[in-house]
C-alpha cells in the first residue's frame, strides 16, 4: 500500500495551509493532545496543557462567527479530528463522516453520517415531532424518498415504507444532481423543522473524491442556517492543483467564507513541557530525552505519545542524575531504518505480540476499510461470525480498534494504526490471501442477498488478486460479482467507480461469453454503454451498444443500446445520424413513420392525429390507462429518443415522429413519455399556427403534470410550453418567470437538459427586455458553467451566441457587429453549424445577427442576414421569427429610402414583412404593436409622408413603453431623431437624440452609445452659455 501524498504536495513552513489561494483566513496553532484518555495517562489529575486552551478558543472564536466551512489542517497525527470532536456537544447533533484511503466509495462519509444523523433523530426527538418530520420530509425532497434512502438507509426508520420505496425516475447525471439536492433538503428540513442545530464533521478531506467535493460544494452553497461544517484536512497532502484546492478556490469565488485553522508540529520546547508535567521533573532534566523524542517524531503529537507510552512499557525510559533518561539499545532495537517515522516500527512491534490469527484478522480488516465488518471477517477467515467480536486479544486492543455502540462494527483507532495492519502482511503473500479470504466469503454468502449486498467490498477483496485466477467458470462467478458490484455503485450514483467495476466484469468474461454466458453479457455490455454514456465518454459508449446489437438475440434486446446510440449522436450534435438511426428502429417496430416528410406527409400525420383527439375531452385523455405493451414502450422510448435529435436539429421528422407518439399513447395507454409527447405536439401546432389546439394541448399538459405530480418532466413541460407553446400568444416577459422555475426545477429533478433550455430561453427573452444586458452577462457566465458540467453542446451553443450578442453590443470586442469574441467565433460556428445541419443553431445565429448588425446601423449586414434567414425553414418561436422579420423589414426600408437600386423589390419585401408582424401583433400587441408602428413610420418615410411617419413613431413609442423593451424605445427614439433632423426640426431632434443615449446607456449598450459620439448629429455643449447645438461633422 502506497501514500496518497500528491506528487506536487506543499513542502515547508510557507506552503503548509495554502489549499487554494494566498488571500485565505490562517489562524496557526500548536495542539497538545490527540486522545483524552491519551492524556489523562499521563497527566492524572493535572489541569489541560495550556496550549490547548489557546486552540480551543480559536476555533469557538470560529464557530461563533458562523463561517460556510471551517477547514482544520494539519498532518497526520496533529489532533485535528479530536480538536473538532470537543465541539460536538455545543451542537444539537453532532455527525460525522470519514473519508477512506484503503477503501475509497463516493458518498459513504455522507452516508455515514446522516444516518448517523437519523439515529439520533430517532432519539430525542418526541412522538410530535418525529411525525411532523415525517410528514415534511417527502414534500422537502420533492417526493424523492426512494434516492434519499438509497443514499441513508437509516431513514426507513422513520418514514412510512411505501415512500420509502420511490423510486427515482432520473439517471445518470441527473440522478447525480437530483442526489445533490435531495440530501441538501434533507439536511435543510432536519434544521429547520426541529429548530435545532446539527455540526457535520468530515474527516480526511484530503481523500475526497470529485463526486464527494460536489455534494460537499452544494451543501455548503445552500447556507442552511444551523448547520456548521468543520472539515479535517492534512494539507501538506494536498497539493494546489489538486480537486479539493479547485473545489475550495471556487467556493471563495463565489463569495462563501471558508476558515482555516491549522495545526502544526511540536517543537522540542512543547514536547519537552509535555513530558515535563508527565514525569512531574523540570523542563530542564527532561530537555535530552525530549530532543531524543522529537528526533523520532519531528514533533507530530500521536507519534510523541505513542513512542513515549511505548517507551514507558518497555523500560526504557528512566530518571538517572536528575534527568530523565532513555536507553537507546531499547530504541535501537526496533527502529527500521527504511522507516519515515519511529512510531509505524512502534504499532508493528505492538501488532506482532498479537497472535498470527489476530493478526491476520486485522490484515484482513485493514484492507476493508476504516470502518468494517467484524462478522465479514471472521466468516472469510473461517471463523464462527462471533469470532472477532468475542476475541479476547481484540478486547484488549482498545487502543488499535474499538467497536462501535456495541455492534459487530468496529473502526481504527487512527489511520497509521490501519496502516501498520496493512504491511502486517508481507506484499507477496497479499494477492493470495485476499483472494483466498474473497473465495471464502462468497461460497458462504452465496445463493443469499448479502451476496449482491456486499458485492463491493468482494469486489474489492478480489481486485487485488484476479491474475490467480484462471479457472474459466470462476471467472465468470466474479464477473457476475462485479456486475453486482456495478450496479450498487450505480444505485448510490458513483458512476465512475461503477464504469471501472463493469471493466473489470467485461475483462472476466470468456471469449465466447456471448455463445455461453449471454445474458449475464448482455446485463453487462447494456449496463456498461448506458454508464458509459452517462459520463459522456461517447466513443465507448458507441462501441459497447455496437457490440450489444450485433449479438443480441432479439431486436427487445437490444433497444436500450439503440437508444444509447441515439442519444450519444445527438449529445456530439450528430443530429442526422440520430435521426436517421431512429426512424430505421422504429421501421423495425413497424410503427408507421413516412419515408420522407414533406409538406403532404405532414399534413397527413397531423390530419390523422387530430382525428383521433377530436374523438376525445381532455378528461379522457387525464383517465388514459397505464401502458404495458413492452413493444409500444419500446418504441416510444426510441421516438423520444430520436424526437429530441430531430428538434433540435429541426429537422421535417419532428411531425411526424410527435404525432406517432400521441397516436401510441391513445392506443396504448400513458406513461413517462406520453407527458412529453403532448408538450411537444402542442408546440408542434403552435409553430403550424393552430392556436387553438396549440393553447388547449399545452394546458393539458399541465394537467397531466399535476395530476400525476411528474416532477421529473416539470422543466421540460415548462420550457416547451411556457417558451415555445404559450409565447403565440402571451407576452415573453410573462413567461420568463415560469421559464426561471423550470430551470431551478430542472436542476432539483436532475433534468438538466431541459433545464439549460429553459434558461436559454430565458435569457433571450430577458436579452430583448428591460434588464441591464451587462448584468445578463455576468448571470449568463455563471449559468454557462451549469451547461458546461453537464456537457450540453447543443444548448451550449445556443445560449453563447445569445451572450456573444450582448458582448457584443457592450463593447468588448474588436467588431462591433461580427459575433465574435469571449464566447463564440462566428465564421467556426456558422460552419459546424452548417456542416452538422444544426438548424437551431443557424436560426439564432440570424436572430441575434440582425439584432446587433441593425442596432450598430450596419444595415446591408442586417439585408445579408435576413435574406439567408428567408433560405431555409423557420425553426424558431413565432416571437424569434416575428423579431427577424421586423429587422429585416426595417433594413430594407431603410436601404430603399437611401438607395433607387432595387427600391421597390425592397419595398414589397417590407410589406410582406409588416404584414407578417402585424398578424403576430394582433395576438401579442405587448411584444410586437411598436414593430407594426415602426415600420409604418419608416414605409411612410420611403414615401416622403414625414407628418404621418412623425406620428407612427409617436404611436411606436407609445407601445414600447407598454411593451418595455429598453432595445425598441432606444432604436424609435433614435430613428424619429433622424426624422426630425430631416424636417429641419434640430431642438427636437436633439431631444430625441439625447433619450435615445439615455436609453441605451440604461440598457447597458456601451457600443452604442460610443457610436452616438460620432454620429452625423454631433451634440455640441457650448462652454460659455450652456447651450447645445447640432454640428455636422462631414
């Protein structure tokens, strides 16, 4: 066993508590004991060193001041978790969670200590209370009762079993987030409904792994008030590159106060005051001995005690002259030169008294954990269960383990203790006797569930020792082991150690596994693709569904590869080969999708789905029965699957493959996919402009959601409906809200692809609104972080175009109208978008284009824009396209009133334009009537109507201020301004001018407002009266 000491770890005094960043809060402290009863031996009777008084304060000083994290550091031995337990009584609850070196699992120091957490619950909490508790809790974790107790197990004590026994309908990452979520609830309910405070004590931080760092983050940024957090940490075993010192550096970011205190070494003047007030001699006779001590233990305080115990037991120490004295033949004859420190020869020359069967059993232990199974022990060791918990030498060896509440579990005293344990073994006879201990345990637990429930600790046993095995059927046992092993990882969301777990059972397997053992290499090979995708490794992914398919035995076998497939294309944006994969699947089933879907085949499908809702009230629809054809579910999880692709990628299927899924859901029944199928059609007929059906279906979609309380499918229900359906005919500033929910909704259920969308959304609509677009940018950089964690390319793209737009029009980059700058590279974007036929990301990148190029008066750039916008399909919202369409219309009016070439093709355009605009008005006047005015206005300009312009302006201006988007009031001030200027009306004009630079500047659009300063109208102050005037400047 080697150290987990990172390669780049701090050296010297400077470098000792630096996790994360020079600017960190240090207190520095010396500590003078590590147990109490280590003390007490030797200071009977005797007041507390004073050393310890000093640290003590500090850190109630630390308490007090109610810090997000309070971050003890130290190395090994240096007192820190004993420092921290001596706190635990100011607390209500006191739990806590260790993190394993020998035996790493993600979450189990969370598991740990909430259910630790629960216990005591159970205990003092009165009949009243308890069942207030239990009543508050499901709704606090949003019915996920079944992810919380899989996560604490303990909890079945408390609530009723048929909540327990939720399950959770989100997987992968999701599952992960939603974990998050659901365990920071749980912790914020148990403050809040008991009024009472908890501390939670993680120890070993330094061994933490990244998905543990994350549920540690998201505690911590919900600030609940009443928990306190105190972490220990030996941070010369962290270096600052390290996940923990990211972790914590972003944390300071974000503005969360993390408070350090560390403790270092003994000095020889400390250690010389320590067993000073041990022998009751002066500081002075002991001065020699103490500097023989500190030369062994460079001061760490568990080592100085030890060795001085050790000593003492020994004879060796001794008061000669009037000093004490060592011998140091006695020293000598246990030192090992290869040793880093005295005190491991110490602890093995306490272990090696020990008999071999004890010593065994503890070899055995150490190699299971921190904390471990007596019982699993004894029985691999082929013992009676009873055997180690009856063990006299056990008994007597309270300073190596010590049973916990008089369970068959006990732990470590310390981890150099588990350590010494460890190498009691010499490294060449370890493979074999692990395995020799894994073989045994799995003939006696086999054929009984503690087989699959300690799977993960066999698996472990047996990973150190899979090269002794050749035997070809007992490799097969262990691979079904390690499955087992795999999918309780996966239950707990340790997705990582799961995908090396399923590794490990691929490589078990015989050659012709698929021949013999086929549905044991089915489980694993599906299993394996799905986790695989889960983490984003899509190439691996893709090759394990490959191998899946080409074996399966039937086409039901081999449905979750294809739809592993289908999503994998879509999450690289390979939306055609996605499509595609699906609709050949969906042949397969015999559901009838068209060859091709043009305009006639889209009007049949829908022709054909209408019919069958015609025949239908949205109660019977509500009273759907459950679906159970296996084939039908199949194929809607392949439509939805393939639907996704192919709306993001608006591709003509999306019809189609929409409409095949509410025909299977009257048919069939409901289930999971059918609230989605609804949400999707009704914004299906939202872009077909049947209103009607778009606002009906939409709504019943909503009801379904409450009816069934689907939790998991609120954000994408809201993002489709809220930000595609009832956008036709309700304002966007109405629906932000709604969208905003989604997003927090999608990121509470796990959703988080529907999640990014809705805040996409959002933030376009907000973009065209009211708020300071500066303050958007800085909310969008956090929220890209959100699509950045979970590798959503395909709303990534999105959103940061978007963001580019507003960057754009704050000044920050070279080229005011090309999108290119911190988050997007325009000519890149435009090609992969164009390469991998990503309509949506085309679209947007017009929307956002004309926008800006308009906005910065680049009106052939905004001509250019809307005519390639005009060449493909509309994919957007009826809101985006309208917005296009008003830009496009008012450039051309614009370059038709300064140019005769093509006047008049760039006047018909414009009306078509206005006449689209209008129609969009008459349903939404909130976002669209200023549009209709204003381009009134500039058509009345063309035809030199200046009197009947003036006032359309007058009347757009009216309508922005209802409408409140500061980008309209801005461009209608500052086009009237032109106007005026032309009819020779110079005071108004400037007037105009000046609110049209208030307005941007309120909008946040510095290079707008830069552009004013050089603009044809210049306003010039005179210096002498005040007065401004109006200078040409060309």
């Amino acid at each position: 066993m080697t150290s987990s000491v990172c390669d780049s770890s701090f050296q010297g005094e400077a470098a000792e508590p630096l996790l994360r960043s020079a600017v960190t809060t240090l207190k520095t402290t010396s500590f003078d004991d590590m147990q109490a009863q280590q003390l007490t031996h030797f200071l009977p009777g005797k007041a507390p060193w004073k050393w310890r008084r000093r640290e003590e304060q500090e850190l109630q000083e630390l308490i007090s001041s109610k810090p997000s994290l309070i971050l003890i550091t130290g190395p090994s031995g240096s007192g820190k978790t004993y420092l921290a337990l001596q706190y635990g009584e100011q607390f209500d609850y006191f739990c806590s969670g260790k993190f394993d070196q020998m035996c790493p699992a993600t979450y189990l120091p969370f598991s740990a200590a909430l259910s630790d957490l629960t216990e005591q619950l159970l205990t003092k909490l009165d009949a009243e209370q308890l069942q207030r508790l239990r009543e508050t809790l499901p709704e606090a974790v949003n019915g996920e009762i079944g992810l919380l107790a899989a996560a604490i197990p303990a909890l079945s004590k408390i609530l009723p079993k048929q909540d327990v026994q939720n399950k959770a309908t989100y997987q992968g990452i999701e599952r992960i987030v939603r974990l998050r979520h659901i365990v920071t609830c749980f912790l914020e309910s148990v403050c809040r409904e008991t009024e009472q405070s908890v501390l939670l004590l993680l120890d070993d931080l330094q061994w933490a792994e990244p998905e543990s760092l994350d549920m540690l983050s998201a505690i911590l940024r919900k600030q609940i008030p009443g928990l306190q957090i105190i972490a220990a940490c030996r941070s010369d075993e962290v270096s600052v590159d390290s996940d923990l010192s990211v972790s914590l550096r972003q944390l300071e970011t974000e503005g969360l106060r993390i408070e350090d205190l560390h403790l270092r070494e003994l000095n020889i003047s400390e250690v010389c005051e320590l067993i000073s007030k041990s022998s009751g001699l002066a500081t002075s006779q002991c001065q020699k001995f103490s500097e023989i001590l500190h030369q062994q233990t460079q001061g760490n305080l568990f080592y100085t005690l030890e060795l001085f115990r050790t000593l003492k037991s020994m004879g060796a120490v001794s008061e000669k002259g009037g000093h004490l004295r060592c011998d140091l033949e006695i020293l000598n004859s246990f030192r090992n030169p290869l040793s880093g420190g005295a005190i491991t020869d110490v602890i093995t020359l306490k272990l090696r008294e020990l008999s071999i069967e004890t010593q065994r059993s503890l070899a055995l232990a150490s190699f299971m954990g921190t904390r471990f199974d007596s019982r699993l022990v004894s029985l691999a060791l082929n013992q009676d269960e009873q055997h180690f918990l009856n063990s006299i030498e056990i008994n007597k060896s309270s300073r190596l383990v010590r049973q916990q509440n008089q369970t068959a579990y006990f732990e470590f005293r310390h981890d150099k203790v588990q350590q010494a344990c460890y190498d009691l073994l010499p490294e060449m006879e370890k493979p074999k006797f692990f395995l020799d201990s894994a073989r045994t345990l799995v003939d006696k637990l086999g054929g009984t569930s503690a087989l699959e429930e300690n799977s993960i600790l066999l698996a472990h046993l047996l990973s150190q020792s899979l090269q002794l095995v050749s035997d070809e059927s007992e490799r097969v046992k262990y691979a079904e082991l390690f499955y087992f092993a795999a999918k309780s990882l996966l239950r707990s969301s340790c997705f990582t150690a799961a995908v090396n777990k399923f590794q490990v059972a691929r490589a078990l397997l015989p050659p012709r596994h698929w021949r013999d053992q086929y549905d044991l290499s089915l489980s694993i090979f599906t299993a394996s693709a799905e986790v695989e995708h889960v983490l984003g490794n899509c190439d691996n992914a893709e090759r394990l569904a490959s191998e899946v398919i080409e074996n399966a035995r039937s086409f039901f076998d081999s449905v979750l590869a294809h739809t592993v497939t289908i999503s994998s294309y879509s999450s690289q944006l390979r939306f055609e080969e996605s499509v595609q994969l699906g609709l050949h699947l969906l042949r397969q089933l015999k559901i009838p999708i068209p060859k091709r879907a043009g305009k006639l085949q889209i009007a049949v499908e829908v022709l054909r789905t209408k019919r069958k809702l015609k025949k239908l009230q949205p109660s019977d629809i509500l009273s759907l029965p459950v679906m159970t054809c296996r084939e039908t579910q199949a194929a809607m999880e392949i439509l939805d699957k393939t639907f996704t692709s192919a709306f993001l990628s608006r591709s003509p299927y999306q019809v189609p493959l929409s409409m095949a899924m509410i025909r299977l859901t009257l048919d069939f029944g409901m289930n999971e996919e059918s609230v989605s199928a609804f949400a999707m059609f009704s914004v299906i007929m939202a872009m077909m402009s049947n209103t009607e059906l778009a606002q009906q279906y939409g709504q019943l979609t909503l009801d379904i959601i409450r009816k069934l309380d689907a939790k998991a499918w609120v954000s994408r229900v809201y993002t489709l409906v809220y930000g595609l359906t009832f956008t036709e005919t309700m304002s966007v500033r109405t629906v932000v809200e709604p969208l905003m929910e989604g997003y927090r909704a999608g990121l509470a259920s796990g959703d988080t692809t529907s999640s990014t969308g809705s805040i996409y959304l959002a933030t376009l609509f907000r973009f065209l609104g009211s708020e300071s677009i500066s303050e958007l940018v800085q909310l969008g950089e956090e929220y890209r972080k959100v699509f950045n964690s979970f590798r959503h390319d395909n709303m990534l793209i999105l959103f940061n175009i978007v963001l580019q737009a507003m960057e754009n029009l704050l000044g920050r980059t070279a080229d005011p109208v090309e999108l290119t700058g911190s988050f997007l590279n325009q000519k890149e974007t435009e090609e992969l978008a164009e390469r991998q036929g990503n309509r949506a990301a085309q679209s947007v990148l017009c929307m956002c284009g004309i926008i800006v190029a308009f906005t910065m008066n680049d009106y052939a750039r905004a001509e250019r824009i809307f005519d390639f916008y005009q060449s493909f399909p509309s994919v957007q919202s009826k809101f985006s396209r309208c917005c296009v369409l008003f830009f496009g219309g008012a450039s051309k009016l614009i370059l038709a009133h300064g140019s005769p070439a093509g006047r008049w093709r760039r006047i018909r355009q414009a009306k078509r334009c206005l006449k689209l605009v209008r129609k969009r008005a008459e349903m939404v006047p909130e976002d669209h009537g200023h549009q209709v005015h204003f381009l009134k206005a500039l058509l009345f300009v063309v035809e030199a109507k200046k009197e009947r312009a003036l006032a359309a302006f007058d009347g757009a201006s009216l309508c922005s201020d209802r409408g409140n988007s500061l980008l309209h009031q801005a461009l209608i001030a500052e086009h009237k301004s032109k106007l005026l200027r032309e009819c020779d009306r110079g005071d108004e004009a400037i007037d105009t001018l000046l609110t049209a630079r208030r307005v941007y500047e309120k909008w946040g659009a510095k290079a707008k407002t830069d552009q004013l300063a050089s603009y044809p109208l210049v306003l010039k102050s005179n210096s002498h009266t005040g007065s401004v005037t109006v200078v040409e400047t060309n």
